[in-house]
C-alpha cells in the first residue's frame, strides 16, 4: 500500500487526491493520496509527519503555501534544484536519508512554453516578466524564468520579503517593483504566486482594482481553483491572454509521481484525472 499525500494550510482546495489517486489507478499500485492541513505555527506536527515519511508509513508528499520554505530545515539533503530555489514541493526517502526536491519550476516553464506557444504569442525568450509575490512559489517561478533567459522583477505587499529573495538570486540583475508600477511599466509577462483568488476567496484578486494592463502582456496565475480566477478573468476582459495553474499542477504531479513510484505515465493520465 503506497501512501502519499499534500502538506499545506489550507488544503481542502487542492486537486491533487483527485489526480494522484487517478495516476496510481492507472499504474495498477495499491494505495491513496491525503490532505494533511498543519497549521504554519505546528511545527511538532510537521515533524510528526515528516517522521512517517522517514519510517515508510508515508512513501511521499508534496508541498504547498505556506510549508515549502518551513520543511528544509527537517531535510536530511535538498537536490540541487531545491537547493538553488530555495523552496521544497516534493519530498522522499533515497538511500535513508530524507530528500526535499522541487519539481515546480520544470512544471511552470513547461507549461508557460505549452501556453505561449498555444496562444501563438509572440514572446520569446529574454523577454520581461513581472512576479507578485514572495513565497516559496515566487522562488520557483523566478528561478525557473531566470534559467530560461528572462528579465525579472519582483512586486510582493512586503518589500523586505521580495528583497530578500533577489538577493538569494543574486547573480541575476533583478528589480523591485511597486504593484503601482504594474500599470506604468512596459513587460511581457505577469505571474502571480500568491494565493490571491483561490477558492473559497474567488472574489480576491492579486491586483488593485480597475489597474489597466499593457495591452501585449500575456497573464499566467499559479491559482488553479477555482478554473477561472477573478485575476485571470479580469485579465481577459482587458483583451490579455491568460491562464491559471492547471496546467502547471499536472506537470509537477507527473514528475512527483515518477519519483515516488519509478513509474512514468503520460500527462493525459492526470489531466484526465482533473477534466472527469
């Protein structure tokens, strides 16, 4: 019996069970994928899990807001990749020691790429890009973009955070931006990883009210419940190309999947798993 599971506060949104629970139905393994909300202050029951994961009652978890910067400290070895962002959303045992990975940045470029190129947008690399937010999912998406060639700025309500965090990317040239910035600045892309907007707040939304947009940005939102955000549907009322997390979720799933279980199966698998 495989027993995997998500780590985050609040949980209850999240689409993964649906999607995990699919993939091991269609690899033929016994098992399940749980929710398990701990509150940002437990750190005993963070712990307390994480230890289920090192005995073998748990095979693996994954990791969202606000956890995935809090379980590196109980890390026996972060990959490299981890280690470079900063931020754990996958974690396993190999060779007795207890391994964070992060497998979102592979899953947001691989999508931003999948949506560009399916909007036919026009944006290539080395492009300008603006990230809301500071979190552990801000760190993924500005490594990810960095690598890919990307000029980076950051916007996040709390300036000492996103200062912060370019100086851990500090051999890229990165600015901090002000959200007023947002409608005077000219840049390709904007990706928001605040959890701004996610259900059961649907009526939230990362930007201020009536900002106005450039008219060529194309808009990515790591929120993917509900399936239009308000960002994203503001978005699209200003004529902008835009898309939620969805995609994203189902690339990273595949990769956790494949490092929990050695078993690779194709994205149709899980996205199936989300369209049913």
């Amino acid at each position: 019996m495989i027993k995997l599971g998500l780590i985050g506060y609040p949980v209850s949104h999240s689409m993964s069970p649906k999607i995990q629970n699919a993939a091991l139905q269609a690899a033929g393994l016994q098992g399940d994928y749980s929710l398990f909300p701990i509150h940002p202050d437990d750190d005993q029951g963070l712990k307390g899990l994480l230890n289920k994961v090192r005995s073998g009652e748990i095979v693996g978890l994954n990791v969202t807001i606000p956890h995935k910067q809090n379980v590196i400290r109980f890390m026996d070895e972060l990959t490299p990749t981890a280690k470079s962002i900063g931020a754990v959303n996958t974690i396993y045992m190999r060779d007795d020691k207890l391994i964070g990975d992060n497998t979102d940045a592979h899953g947001f470029l691989s999508d931003l790429k999948r949506f560009l190129e399916d909007s036919q947008s026009s944006i290539g690399n080395r492009q300008s890009a603006i990230v809301l937010g500071a979190g552990g999912s801000a760190r993924s998406v500005v490594y990810a973009l960095c690598n890919d060639g990307w000029k980076v700025a950051l916007a996040a309500r709390r300036h000492e955070q996103a200062e912060q965090l370019a100086s851990s990317f500090s051999t890229y040239e990165m600015q901090i931006a002000t959200f007023t910035d947002l409608q005077l600045a000219t840049f390709d892309l904007l990706v928001n990883t605040t959890p701004l907007g996610m259900t059961p707040n649907i009526n939230t939304s990362p930007l201020p009210e009536g900002i106005l947009l450039p008219s060529h940005a194309v808009i990515y939102d790591l929120v993917y419940n509900p399936r239009e955000t308000k960002f994203v549907r503001d978005a699209r009322l200003q004529g902008l190309r835009a898309t939620t997390g969805l995609g994203m979720l189902i690339e990273q799933a595949a990769l956790g999947f494949e490092l929990w279980t050695g078993k690779k199966l194709p994205n149709e698998v899980f996205r199936n798993a989300v369209d049913n």
